[in-house]
C-alpha cells in the first residue's frame, strides 16, 4: 500500500485539537483507524469517555512467536497563556520546522511509525507482527493505557519488543522513572483565631510534617537513572484569617528509579510523618531495560548509523518524563522497551512546539530499518 507521505500525516494530526484536559482524541483515532485497516490491520477502538479513545491496531504475524510493538498518544498539552507566533494547530512548515502544538510530542512519531510500516505489511505478516496502540490521554496520568489495562481481553497481548515514540530527537533511550504523586491532608479542630488553644491547627501540623519530609530518603539511587527524587508541589490550608484550620493539605511528586516499591515508599512515609493520610494521585513505576539486551543494542546501532553520533555520549541514557511504557509494558509482559521518537524532548509542552523535518524523515528510514531488522529474526 502507498503510504502517506510523513509530513501530510502530521500536519493533519497536528490540525486536530486534542488538547486535554478536556482530551478529544476522537477524529484522530478514527482517521488513523480508516488508515490502517484499509491497509490490512484488524483495528479496535476503545472509548473511555466522552470523545476520548483508544485505537489498537494488530498485523498478526504468520510465523507466530510474539508481535513488536508501538506506542504514542494522540492527546497534548494545554497550549499554555503566552501567546504563539504560529497557529498550534495550523502545521505550518518554516524553516525546516513543522509548528503546533502535539508536533513534537508527539504526533511526527506517530505519523513516522506508521509511514515506515505500511509499505511492509505483507512482509510483517510473514513475520512475528506488529500491533499499534495509540492511546489518548496520556498527558493527564496515562488515562487511555489504563482503560487498555482494564478492556476486554485480547486487546494487549505479550509484545516481543516496545518502542515508545516520545521525544528523543532519534537517540534511543532505555528508560525513564517512575512518579508517585501523593496528597497529605493533615486535620485539626477548628475554633475562633482569638482563642486558638480551644482548636487544633492543621496548618502546623502540615509544616511540621514540611520539616520532616525534607529528611526523608526516598530510596536507593540507580546507576543509570541516578537518584530519586522529591519535590513538594502545592499547600493549601485554612479559610479565613481569623480561624483555627481543620484541614490543610500538600502534594509530593516523588520520581523513582528501579529498585524502589511504591508501596514501601508510601509506608515508610507514612510512618515518618504520622498523624498525616497519604492519598495517592498517580502511581507509575519506573521503566528500564537491559541496554544489553540484543534487540535494544541492535536498535541502538541503528539509531547510530542513521543520526550518526554527533558527538554525544553512547552510554545508555534515560530520561525524566514518564510514559506509557509505565503502564503498557507491565500490561504486555515487561518486553525489552525503547523510547524513541523524532520530536525535540525540549519542544515538549512548550510555547511554539516544533518538530525538526529532517527529523521526522530520518525517523521513517529508521523505524524502516527497525522494523526489517524485526522481520529478519
Ligand atoms: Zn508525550
């Protein structure tokens, strides 16, 4: 089947607004929808709310043996309150520069992923196959993946291998942490602020458990990741000036690195703040695979020999920002897992979002040459 040519296929994904919250993933999933199974792809659509879906789209492979697997979301960021320079979801071209909001992140690796893949199809059935998942509201905590998690059976299944195509400007990377969001919520006794000692102030109970959470270890660091971190984001607390609070509250973004159990973390927690109930807002775990695994090391020469090295670093790099992958990966049996995309990572939620075009092509010929190398095995 001719494929669209890569360019086209993001300016159009990019023209659709999936802007979440509130998320709109409908026209897109059902225009890649019609894309793929005219080309051969039995494809399902999952709605998870009201115009918000899910499309998995499965080649099943003739020589059996587990599919590979490829993964991007169809919503975006707000466009944020400056102003832009360009139209977000006009897809202007300037400068070798595809503009709009979700260009980036990441709309050129979806549109690459399935420019690369449809002109093979016959020689991917013949193969162990390839299934597409392109969720929608992965911006607001992996929303579309874990309604994936929750579908009816069948719609994941065990992936040989999963490439995520976030942001990496072509470099492949292994990994990236965890989040655990949490809100602590402190509760007190309220009473008139001219005789406090009749109420129980919540609001020093916050800033006490403050001072004791900047002591806590959060966990071991890991020799690629680095080391966990912890950040307090937000406090609220108290209504009038006049008042004892009763309740005040704060929020923890913690990001962890593999080794660390969330559920321990939240445990250990827990103890060292007491009197404070820890709710949990997102729950990710981390992403890592073995750079030595022979498929993510044949990848990685790949990416070389297309992007050349540039001068940067060929050790195994991760990144900050989570992904699907934290969600799909447990879900498809802990393949070997890559993010690798054509966007800039640092265009990423930003005001006039670009994708470099030479990016965007050189990611076609490599996720080509990823997907014969996937065939010749
Ligand atoms: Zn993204």
């Amino acid at each position: 089947m001719l494929a669209p040519d890569p360019i086209e296929l993001t300016r159009k994904l990019v023209a659709s607004d999936t802007i979440n919250p509130p998320g709109d993933e409908e026209w897109s999933a059902r225009y890649l929808a019609q894309i793929l199974s005219a080309a051969g792809f039995d494809v399902k659509l999952q709605r998870f709310g009201e115009r918000r879906f899910n499309l998995v789209a499965k080649l099943a492979g003739a020589q059996g043996g587990k599919p590979l697997g490829f993964t991007g979301h169809l919503d975006t960021v707000p466009l944020g309150t400056v102003e832009w320079t360009h139209d977000a979801h006009g897809g202007e071209v300037a400068d070798g520069r595809l503009y709009g909001r979700g260009s980036s992140d990441m709309k050129a690796g979806i549109a690459a992923f399935i420019v690369a893949c449809l002109p093979m199809i016959d020689t991917l059935r013949a193969s162990h196959g390839l299934q597409l998942i392109l969720t929608g509201g992965e911006e607001t905590g992996c929303d579309g993946a874990h309604a994936l998690t929750r579908a009816e059976p069948g719609m994941l299944e065990p992936l040989g291998a999963l490439i995520v195509g976030e942001p990496t400007s072509n470099r492949v990377v292994v990994g990236h942490k965890g989040a655990l969001w949490l809100r602590g919520t402190a509760r007190g006794v309220t009473a008139h602020g001219a005789m406090p000692q009749e109420g129980v102030n919540a609001i020093y109970k916050v800033a006490e458990a403050l001072r004791k959470i900047q002591q806590f270890e959060v966990g071991a660091a890991h020799p690629v990741m680095g080391a966990p971190t912890l950040n307090v984001g937000t406090i609220q607390g108290g209504l009038n000036i006049n008042s004892v609070p009763d309740r005040a509250e704060f929020s923890v973004d913690m990001r962890t690195v593999p080794g660390i159990r969330h559920a321990c973390v939240v445990d250990r927690l827990h103890d060292h703040l007491a009197d404070i109930e820890l709710s949990p807002i997102i729950d990710l775990p981390p992403v890592y695979s073995d750079p030595e695994d022979s498929w993510i090391a044949r990848v990685s020469g790949l990416a070389r020999a297309r992007r050349g090295t540039d001068g940067a670093s060929q050790a195994p790099c991760t990144v900050q920002f989570f992904t699907d992958a934290a969600v799909l990966s447990p879900a498809t049996g802990h393949p070997p897992t890559i993010i690798l995309g054509p966007g800039e990572p640092e265009m990423a939620h930003k005001t006039d979002e670009y994708c470099r075009v030479d990016r965007l092509l050189e990611a076609v010929d490599l996720y080509r040459d990823i997907l014969i190398d996937w065939v010749a095995q």
